[in-house]
C-alpha cells in the first residue's frame, strides 16, 4: 500500500494539487466487486503528451497524412483526466519539458507505476542527457514514431520483458 500512496502523492505534486487537498485522487474503501469497463478500452497507435502545439500538429498532420490513429494531450493533466479511456499497452511520447517545467519523465515514472509500460521520453536533449531510468522503454527525437519505425509497432510489450 505503501508504493501505491508514493504513486498518489507524485501524481498530487505533478497535478499542482496540495498533498493535503482533499482532491478524489486517493483511492477509495475497496469495493466488494469490480465491474468491467461497458466499453472496450481504446488502443490508439500512439499517445503524445507534449505542451508545445507545433510539434502537436506537426504529429497530428503527419498522423493523418500516413492514417495513424494519434491521441494528443497538450498536458499531463489533460491526460490523467482521459486515460480511463486507454489500453495501458499504448505507446506513449511524453515530452520532457512540460508545461510549467514539470519533468516528462516523471509524469513517465508515475504511469508506469500505475500500469502504463510502453513509454518513451521524445525530447530534443540526446539520450545521454538523462540518467538512466527503468521506467523508459527509450528516449527518441521529436520525429513522430511511424517517420522512424517501420512498420510501426502497435506495442512493444512491457518494459521488463
């Protein structure tokens, strides 16, 4: 329970929310029973999580030009509000400088904790740049995936397999 509090308070921190907010992102008395989503959980090709909008629509036209499905958040925060909707095996670009300087790859590490696992830092810094972290199935360029992968994978499994 311990591990999943850390992941809380790091999402709390990364939202901006005070820790001591009483904001519904703590998880709730168990439940007798879970009820499976009604609908299908969407699988896009990819994800992009990135504040600068001309590298939004330069991925959202290059998307539509080679008929890739792209979802595209401008925020974390945008994201965490929607990825009820995702399959946590979608390929995820995060940006490494979000909005309000909030780091990508610990937006990254939170995901991951919370189930997402094929995640990768798109940043201009060079992989050398960071240290290294677990979490991360790579780091790559601004160059939207399908540009520099062929075929473009629907996903690439878990990181530690």
């Amino acid at each position: 329970m311990k591990s999943k509090m850390n992941t809380w308070s790091r999402l709390k921190n990364i939202l901006g929310v005070p820790l001591n907010s009483p904001v519904a992102l703590e998880p709730g008395p168990p439940t007798e029973k879970v009820t499976p989503p009604a609908t299908p959980l969407e699988k896009p090709h990819c994800i992009l999580i990135d504040d600068d909008s001309l590298i939004q629509m330069a991925w959202e036209s290059s998307a539509n030009d080679h008929q890739v499905w792209l979802e595209s958040f401008s925020s974390a925060e945008a994201f965490f509000q929607a990825m009820h909707r995702f399959d946590k095996s979608t390929a995820i670009y995060l940006d490494s400088r979000l909005e309000n300087g909030q780091p990508g790859e610990e937006v990254a590490r939170v995901l991951y904790e919370m189930g997402f696992h094929n995640l990768r830092l798109a940043t201009a810094f060079p992989p050398d740049f960071f240290e290294p972290m677990a979490w991360l199935k790579e780091i790559v360029g601004k160059e939207p995936p399908w540009l520099t992968q062929s075929p473009l994978k629907e996903s690439d499994g878990d990181v530690n397999e």
